[in-house]
C-alpha cells in the first residue's frame, strides 16, 4: 500500500500482512521481492487473513459498534 495512506499503512502495521511503498522505485523493489520469495507471499497472506479474521468478524464488529453508541449516549 501506498505510506501516504494512513489508513491501509496502520492495517499493513497491524496485521503485519503488507508492504509499504513511497515511490515507483520502492514499489517496483517490492514486487522484485514478493516474486523471489513466495514464503513471504504465503506468510503475509496468512498473516492478513488471520487479521480481518480476528479484527472484522461479525461479532467483533457488532461489539465496537455498541460500545461506540454506548460511549456518545444512543444506548
């Protein structure tokens, strides 16, 4: 994802799932990477799918969801 972006960098941070890039050369670099070493395709992909697994599930969601109507007086 682009470093710019805070938010899809703080889920690459979080899930440890991604890379980061800031310019075309950084971005090129990274995709020579990800094609020499298919065990960090693997292991980012795992990693990423663990991620919205834990973190977007439905139960998780309807819990953050309460909590934040709770937290401004709606419930």
């Amino acid at each position: 994802v682009h470093s710019k972006c805070k938010v899809t960098a703080g889920h690459c941070l979080r899930s440890n799932g991604g890379l980061m890039f800031g310019d075309f050369y950084q971005f090129n670099e990274i995709l020579d990477l990800l094609m020499e070493q298919p065990q960090l395709c693997q292991a980012m992909a795992e990693n990423g799918r663990r991620y919205v697994q834990t973190e977007y599930n439905w139960n998780t969601v309807l819990d953050r969801f309460e909590s934040a109507m709770k937290k401004f007086g709606f419930l």
